[in-house]
C-alpha cells in the first residue's frame, strides 16, 4: 500500500504555488517599502521559549505543542509561531546594538495540534512582521497600515481590521478580576474549555463560539472600559493615526488573543469568507516580552498571516501560467529542428513546450490548447526545406512565415 502524508500537513502542489509565490513576494515588496528586513530563524526551539513566551495557560502551549526529546536529553518543539523565536534571535544577537528601532519580517512553515479543517492545519505557513523599540501608537497604526497595503496590493478588500486594547500589567489583573467575579455568578453556563480557564485565563470566556459562554457573557464588563489612563490615551491615540490616514477598522472589545504575550493594542483581520477560520492575519503589542526573555525593556508590535488562509481568498483562474510557446512538428526532420529551437529560444527567455513524444499534428495541437500558449509554431517538413515555420498568434488567430531563426522569433513573439 502507498504510503500517505500525514493529517493536517499537506502538500503545496504545482498548480497552487504560482499564489503562494504571489503572496510571498507582494509581502517581501510591501514589507521591505516599509522597511523591514527579512529574517530566518530554526524551526526548532527549546520549548521553554514558548512556554514562556506565549503561556503556559494558554491552548497553544497547554495542547498544541509538537514537543519531543531529543537524542541529548533536551526538551525541543517544533515552533508553533514565529514572534518567540524572533525575539530569542534579537535578544541573543543583540539587534538592538545598532538601532533603537529594529522592523524585521519572517515567512515559512508553524506547527500546532489543532483539528484540521478547513483554513485550519497542523503544519500551516505564516508570514509575519515585528517592529521592536518603539512605543509610540504611531507604530501601531502603521503596522496596522502597511496590513492593509498588503492585502490591497493582493486586490483583496474583503477581511475587516478589527481592534481592542488588552490593557497593561497595571490595568489588567484588576480587569481579570472584575471578571472573575462576573463570571463566578454563571460558571454553571460556561463550557468545560472555559471553566477550566476561569482561574487562569477568564478572558477566553468573552471569545468563546459555545452558545452558552456567548449567552453568559453578553453584558460582561469591557476591557476598554478598564483600562488606566495610559492605555485609553496610547488607543485613543491609536485610532486618531487610522484616522489620519484614513485606514479603515472596528473596534472588537471581545477580542481576547490565544497568547499570553499581549498588551495594549491587539488586532485581528477577519473574514467571513474562510467558515469558522475567520482571522486570516493577527497580532498586537507585546511590551514585557523582551524583558520576559531576559532581554532588554524594549516594546514591540507584530502580527503574522496564515499564508493558507490568504491561499483560499485568491482566485485560482488569475493564477494560470501558460507558456509563450508551443511548438509542434512532422517528421523526423522537423523534430530535430523543434528541439533546436526549442532550447535556442528558452536559453533567449521564452517558455517553450512541445509534445516529446510528436504524435499526429492533431493531437499536438490538441496539447497545445491545453497549454493555452499564447504562439504555436508549426514545423512542418515543407516549411523545414524552405527554411521557414508558421508563427500562429492563438489571441488573434493570425499565422505568418518566420525564418527558423531563434532571434527573429524571439522578438515576434516580444513584441506581441
Ligand atoms: P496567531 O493568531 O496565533 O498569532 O496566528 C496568526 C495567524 O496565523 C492566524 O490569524 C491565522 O491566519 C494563522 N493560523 C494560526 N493557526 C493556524 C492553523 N492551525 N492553520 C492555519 N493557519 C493558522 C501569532 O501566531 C502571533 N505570533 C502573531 C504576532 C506576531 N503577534 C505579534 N507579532
């Protein structure tokens, strides 16, 4: 029996690379106008960085972990997310040596246990950025921008910018009280997930999809309503820069985050487009992180896209890739000339296929209408003795005589 792919790690096959070559270079292009550099971290960390980083209470870490002992006794996973491990980089790496303001971006493979589903995988791909040093709401606001440009410049104006404020350790413990004590009342409501978390992590309560945790909490107290004068004034702030730039965005006080790094500002991109996988890209402001680490006392914000999820938002037809040319031939003759041509015009620039196998004339054209090549050239032994071919423009359905000359076709077919 052949052996399969495992659950939730899928293969990117060739008729879909073409969109993710499309996201990934419309990020690097967006991302590097904006400033920020590419960097490449290991798949692989010690799992205390996430335990430490994104929580312990948390779903990521207390069940989605791909964790494992290594052959030297050391407990590693198999990161679940990119912001940790960049900051281990930059704390280890001193990045902050050079510059107060460090803007870095990320791309490749994250690894969590979830139920797959659709949008929802166990190996899936983000694309992410993290701007460190500054904690002006400026930044906020342009991080919040330059997510917007990106998915402009995909054409996709669909997902809505959602935002809240998670408040900072002097505003939240009291906040996470107030709820406690709110939800102690209705603990009898709430699902098992979320009175398992009423200890440590009420928040999850208020994003919670159970219908009775939905019911529960519909007048629970907000978060924006609690949060001290430093964190009202840095989102009110916040939205006046959106404001400015005429950036569009919701204000979501439910908005809670599955990571415990958090404050201040948070944000999700949503889409009613992908079921229940409505975030396509998330993020927010971590300013204890670093210093969590055992960094520096630097602030950063961030946010990271789920490349699959954007994947399923672009239209298959506009990613169609067809060769310029396709060349068909008759005869032996013809089919020496064909390859001849066919590796003299590809070295030149210009895509070429043919059927290997020249099989009638009626089947190679049959080929090329699959290929939807823009030219087919027609080697017949006729045109071979004269030393011409038949260039046919397939979009104008218009046939001359080239000389099987590879520059003469080259700049045909250029300048079509
Ligand atoms: P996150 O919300 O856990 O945040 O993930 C960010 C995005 O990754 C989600 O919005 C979603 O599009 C995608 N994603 C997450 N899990 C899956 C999955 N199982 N399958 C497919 N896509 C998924 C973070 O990871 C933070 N590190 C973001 C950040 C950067 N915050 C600050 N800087």
């Amino acid at each position: 029996m052949a052996i399969t792919g495992i659950k939730g790690f899928n293969d990117i096959l060739p008729n879909e690379v073409e969109k993710w070559h499309h996201i990934e270079s419309a990020a690097r292009r967006v991302f590097e106008l904006y400033g920020f550099s590419e960097i490449r971290i290991p798949v692989l960390e010690k799992t205390e960085l996430f335990s430490r980083s994104i929580g312990d209470a948390t779903d990521i870490v207390e069940k989605e972990m791909y964790s494992f002992t290594d052959k030297g006794e050391n407990r590693v996973t198999m990161r679940p997310e990119g912001t940790a491990g960049v900051m281990r980089s930059f704390i280890e790496h001193k990045l902050y040596a050079g510059d107060q303001v460090s803007k870095l971006y990320y791309l490749g493979p994250m690894f969590r246990y979830e139920r797959p589903q659709k949008g929802r995988y166990r190996q899936f791909h983000q694309i992410g950025v993290e701007l460190v040093g500054v904690d002006d709401p400026m930044a906020d606001a342009q991080v919040l921008t330059m997510l917007q440009h990106f998915f402009a410049e995909l054409g996709l104006h669909e997902p809505t910018l959602q935002i809240n404020s998670l408040g900072c350790p002097e505003c939240r413990p009291s906040y996470r009280q107030k709820l406690r004590d709110f939800l102690l009342e209705r603990l009898e409501r709430l699902c098992d997930d979320c009175k398992r978390r009423y200890e440590n992590n009420p928040l999850r309560a208020l994003d919670c999809k159970a219908a009775g945790c939905r019911e529960a909490t519909v007048d629970a107290p907000s978060v924006l309503d609690n949060l001290c004068s430093g964190c009202a004034d840095h989102f009110e702030k916040t939205q006046n820069y959106l404001r400015v730039n005429g950036t569009p965005y919701e204000i979501n006080a439910r908005m809670v985050r599955g990571l415990d790094y958090y404050t201040r500002t948070t944000f999700e991109l949503v889409t009613g487009l992908l079921g229940a996988q409505s975030a396509v890209a998330a993020g927010g402001r971590y300013d204890s992180l670093i210093e969590q680490l055992g960094g520096p006392s630097l602030p950063g914000i961030g946010f990271a896209m789920g490349v699959e999820r954007v994947v399923l938002l672009l239209n298959q037809d506009d990613f169609r890739k067809s060769p310029d040319l396709f060349i068909a031939f008759l005869g032996e003759a013809a089919r020496k000339e064909a390859f001849r041509l066919m590796c003299a015009l590809q070295q030149e620039g210009i895509s070429v296929e043919i059927d290997y196998e020249g099989k009638s004339l009626k089947s190679q054209m049959r080929r090329a209408d699959k290929f939807n090549s823009r030219f087919t050239l027609i080697l017949g032994e006729d045109e071979l003795r004269k030393g011409t071919a038949s260039l046919k423009d397939m979009d104008k359905g218009v046939q001359v005589d080239v000389p099987l000359v590879p520059e003469k076709i080259v700049s045909m077919v250029q300048s079509a």
